[in-house]
C-alpha cells in the first residue's frame, strides 16, 4: 500500500544467511514500515527507488532502508531521533508528520540491544539503517517478554 500511489521501484537485497534475532515481531515490522514509509515520503517524486538491503555482519542483524531523495543533513541526523522533531531543512511539498516514528523506531531498536542511525546513500539520498544482535546475544543482554520470539 505504501507504494501504490507513486512511481516507486523497491528492490531487496539479502546477503547471505541472516541472523536469528530475538525481537517482538510485530514491534520489529513497526520499525521496517516506518523506515520505509519515511523513504516513500521523500525519495524522488518522479524516479522513486527505495533498495531494503538486509545481513548479518559480527554477531548482529543489520537492516539498511536507503532512498533517493535529498538526504538529511548532518547537522539533523541527531535530531530526527528525537521526539517531535524533523529535519530543520522542510521541503515545502512533503507531508508534515508527527515527529515521532524515528523516535519510537529509536526506542524499540534499543529495546532490542541495537542502535538505530542515518547517513549519506551513495549519490544522494539518506540510508536508514538499524543493528540488532543475533539471538545467541541478545539472550544473555535483553530481558525476554511475553511476546518476544526468534524471527
């Protein structure tokens, strides 16, 4: 549904077996929809290519969401991290949001023992990418809740 209404091209790339993480999965599909929901919201208006690029790298799950629109600059990549916050430098066309999905995105990230982070794509564009530890990790660092599960 979040690429029906533009001309968006998505590609997915895993490399190679991926990490079991232990994670809540639907808290973990909240934080995926919203890196991409944000990448829909400001790739490119005529060109859109959103590439979801996922491996497993020293014990940790790394997921990259990277897009082709104008970036964030340095001096916001803190800030859109917080909550109600956005990037200082507002597009005039883009749907204003609450400020909190990154914030929230952050939250549960950390919950997990991960962290949560944005740089520069290759050309231009912001990757949004987030590092989880694998399973045999996360058992002996993150308190299991009721819903947590291996995925």
């Amino acid at each position: 549904g979040l690429f029906a209404e533009r001309p968006i091209r998505l590609d997915v790339d895993f490399a190679g077996p991926l990490a079991n993480v232990r994670a809540d999965r639907d808290r973990l599909v909240q934080v995926i929809v919203n890196l991409l929901s944000n990448a829909v919201k400001f790739c490119d208006q005529t060109d859109g290519h959103i590439i979801v690029a996922a491996e497993s790298r020293h014990g940790r799950l790394l997921l990259r969401v990277t897009d082709n629109g104008l970036g964030v600059p340095s001096n916001d990549r803190r800030l859109i991290f917080e909550k109600f916050q956005e990037s200082r430098e507002k597009l005039a066309d883009k749907p204003r949001g609450t400020g909190l999905g990154l914030a929230i995105s952050r939250q549960i990230v950390e919950y997990f023992g991960g962290t949560i982070w944005v740089e520069d794509a290759p050309g231009h564009g912001a990757a949004f990418c987030f590092s989880i530890p694998d399973s045999r990790i996360a058992r002996a660092t993150i308190p299991v809740g009721q819903r947590e599960e291996v995925v």
